[in-house]
C-alpha cells in the first residue's frame, strides 16, 4: 500500500507525544503527523507540523484537521496519553476502510492501567447512538474525503462539541463502522468505577457542554426527521375508575438490608388523597420476604409474589401497575432508596393536575447507605426543558427519579420486561406524544452502596447496557421519522 495516512494528535510537550509518534512513524502508511495545541509557544518536534488550536473538541479544530488533512485517510488519536498501535493495524484500518467504504472506523483496543493490559472493547455504532459520551475508543479514523465533506457543512461554531458535531454530520454521510478486532493500545488515566463516572453528564461543572450538545443532538435531529416540534397530546385524567389516586410501585429482589427503610418513607407519605404501596417481591431469599411481612397490618401494602419465575424490573412494574387495587398514577421508588421527606408523594401527583402531563420526572440527591450527601449531589435533569425534553432525552442517557406515570396509559404501552433501561424506554414512549412533567425539589434520595445494580460493573456488562440503550433510542427513533413523515 502506499502513503495513506494524516495523523492528528493532542500535543502538550515533546515527551508527551515521543513514543505515539516514534508508533506511527514505524509504518510506512503514515505521511504527515499533526500535532494539536492549546499553547502557542509549544516546541517543535522533529518530523512533526504543529497546529494551533484553541480546544482538541471545537468546531475551529475540526475544520483545521479537515484543511490540513491531504491523505486518503485521517487517524485522530483523543487522548494525550501514549499511543501504541498493534501489529499492521493502520493496514487492517485502510483495508477495511476501502472494503466498507466508512466514513468513519474505530476499534476495539488494549487499555492500560498501571502496567497491566485489560481489554477494552466497544460496541457497534447504530441509528440511535446519539449519545454524546458514546465510547468510540481513542483512535478515530476518517476516510478523509467524507471527513473534508463533514467539515464543509458546520455553520455552528461549538468549543466542546465541535467532535460531537462532526461525527453527527459524518453520520449522514457515510456509515460509522466498528472494527471487532483490538488494533492499539492506550495508557488510561482515569481509574474511577463505572458507578463512579455514570453521573458525569450531568454533573453541574458541565452544564455548559451540556447545552452546546444539545444544541447540536437538536439540529441532527431536524436534518434527519426526527425532531418533535413542542405540540403535545392532551391528557384525560377520567380514564378508568380508581379506588386510590396513587400507588408506589417498589419492586425487590433480595434487599434485606434496604427494603424496611424504603417502606418507611411512603408509609410516612402526607397527602389529602388515598394512596397504597405495591411491592413485588421477585423471589427474594434472603428474608426480604420477611421483612416486607413485618408491615402487613398497614392496609395500605399490598405483598405480590409472582408466581412466574422470568421477571426482570420491568416485568415486576407490569405487575404491580396490573394489580387492581393499582392507583391513578404509579409512581416509582427503588428498593435501595427512599423518598427524602414526607411531601414526596404529594409534589409528584400535584405536578400530574399542574403540568398536564402524562408522565412525571423527579430531582434525586446522591447519598451513601446512610443519607449522607455525596459528589455530585443534587441530580435535577434540568438539560429537560418543556420545548425540547424530548428530543435531547434522545442524546442523554436517563431521565432521572423518580419517575410517575398516568396508570391507564401506562398499562397501554407496558413496561419492557428487563432490568436496565426499562425506565427510559418508557420515558421516550410517552415522550413521543405526551409532555412530561418535571418536580425541581429534591424528593427522592438515591443511596449508593456496594449492592447497587450499576455500583462497579465490567466492561464487558457497560457494553451490554449501552448497546441495549441505543437499541432503545433506535427503535423510538426510527417511530418518531416514520411519524414524522405520516404527518402525525
């Protein structure tokens, strides 16, 4: 093959960059190297052209690495940690560049941490991968040409979503294709737990990131079809005859050590309207059962034990909502957490009547096993605006606690039968049609401990998740062009 690659890389100081230039000058696929920098001063390097640059991820950087590019293809390595591509990977990247015909490719990798080697595989890139923070590894590669195109068309000009932007506008252009194969390696640097790094989009030292890419997530949308203009459904509140106005809905599967706690705070609930608590106990054996017995003088629980034996969470919430003693409105409480006051349910069912909304979304505090505050603190989802939730509820990966629901809609669309994610299908489902509501008081404490669901999870279960997320966004992406297009 000949010369065929434009390289780009974050540039800080010579040692920096010394062993990733040194790795990609060893194949002769490589014709130029790039370096990015923020510092004007920064030194040459030997073999090297430097390229001034105000932010790696601005819409001002990618039109630079476009211009400057002149190969066939574009590698943009992300990270300012050492670069060490595998043996003839950049030939495996042009091969399957030119049997693809990709826009973009990126591959599974080696990530190094303190020495050690682990896997660090990706998934596959899809319709409704939207999600800015979407993990393509740190190696991107651009046929060029589509690349140039991309570039050509931003009229946006972000400082942290210039990269989103691109890959968005690349999308429609040519497809974004995952390589199954580990083809580099890379030195990470942050060791965090994915329990850990779960909450960093909505961190509020990002909101400002958070706003330029809904930006951009929201002009994506439009240009493909799938943009949901601010006109809703109304709501009929007088479906149905309902004995209370509101249940909450815990399901549980072996929380000995939660479950009373969760009880507690709604049976303290204060309200000027019945309510009642529905637990499904998901064949717990190790005396949550028991546990839950412990308060059944309380008329206001309801004890199920499904007889089936697949249930996820979701399975457990279609059996509670179906139950018929079920209340108006269904409203959501973990069986690790507990509602932050007494008021809770109240705030939640008042929103229903005030916003005319189908479905209601709450404000959490993230609290260890004792209700101790802890980083970030206050979750409150407010990138969820009534204009245009729907649509950046397409980009970002949850929707927040607790969540509610109009019961008889809810028993129409069910809840899917797993255990991630089944909360924000939902949420997009009645999204499509219907507003939905939003409580800014914090009502609901989120308590993190070593049992928690997502508190360390592996690579490989993440992937599951996320890949499962984007399954989700696809479908109801894909049901939101065709609506478009029906003119519904």
């Amino acid at each position: 093959m000949k010369t065929a690659i434009d390289c780009f890389l974050p540039y800080v100081s010579p040692e920096q960059v010394k062993a990733t230039v040194e790795s990609l000058k060893q194949s002769p696929l490589v014709s130029k190297i790039f370096l990015l920098a923020t510092d004007a001063q920064a030194p040459a390097v030997e073999g090297c052209e430097v390229i001034a640059i105000d932010a790696l991820n601005s819409s001002a950087t990618m039109k630079k690495i476009a211009a400057a590019a002149s190969a066939e293809y574009t590698l943009l390595y992300t990270k300012y940690n050492n670069l060490v591509m595998g043996y003839f990977a950049l030939d495996r990247f042009v091969r399957l560049a030119n049997d693809s015909q990709a826009g973009m490719m990126y591959a599974d990798s080696y990530t190094v941490v303190e020495g050690k080697k682990t896997n660090s595989p990706v998934i596959d890139y899809q319709f409704g991968s939207l999600r800015d923070d979407f993990n393509f590894g740190s190696v991107l590669f651009f046929n060029t040409a589509d690349l140039k195109k991309a570039a050509a068309g931003i009229d946006v000009e972000y400082n942290a979503a210039g990269l989103y932007d691109l890959r968005l506008r690349l999308s429609r252009i040519a497809p974004i294709v995952h390589i199954n194969e580990y083809l580099y390696s890379d030195v990470t640097l942050d060791n965090r737990k994915s329990g850990e790094k779960i909450f960093d989009y909505v961190d509020p030292k990002n909101r400002g990131v958070q706003i330029e890419m809904e930006k951009a997530c929201t002009a994506h949308l439009k240009e493909i079809g799938g943009y949901l203009a601010p006109k809703f459904d109304e709501i009929d509140f007088n479906k149905g005859d309902f004995e209370y106005e509101a249940s909450v809905i815990i399901p549980v599967r072996n929380r000995i050590r939660t479950i009373r706690d969760a009880i507690r705070s709604v049976l303290a609930q204060k309200t000027d309207f019945p309510f009642n608590l529905i637990i499904i106990d998901n064949l717990s054996t190790d005396g949550t059962t028991e546990a839950i017995d412990e308060f059944k003088d309380d008329p206001r629980v309801i004890h199920i034990v499904p007889e089936r034996d697949d249930l996820g969470i979701g399975g457990c919430w279609n059996a509670g909502v179906n139950h018929p003693k079920c209340g108006k409105f269904a409203v959501q409480l973990d069986s690790d957490d507990v509602y932050s006051d007494e008021n809770t349910l109240a705030k939640m069912v008042k929103a229903f009547y005030d916003q005319k909304c189908a479905m209601v979304v709450g404000t959490y505090e993230l609290t260890d096993i004792d209700k101790n505050p802890i980083p970030p603190g206050v979750i409150d989802h407010k990138e969820w605006t009534p204009d245009n939730g729907r649509n950046n509820a397409l980009r970002i990966n949850g929707l927040g606690a607790p969540r509610a629901f109009y019961t008889p809609m809810l028993r129409e669309i069910h809840v899917p039968n797993t255990s991630y994610g089944e909360d924000y299908a939902l949420g997009l489902a009645f999204s499509r049609h219907h507003q939905i509501g939003r409580v800014y008081d914090v009502v609901y404490l989120c308590r993190r401990w070593e049992d928690n669901s997502d508190a360390s999870l592996d690579v490989v279960k993440m992937n599951n998740n996320n890949l499962y997320k984007d399954r989700i966004r696809t479908w109801e992406l894909q049901a939101r062009v065709a609506m478009n297009k029906a003119g519904k």
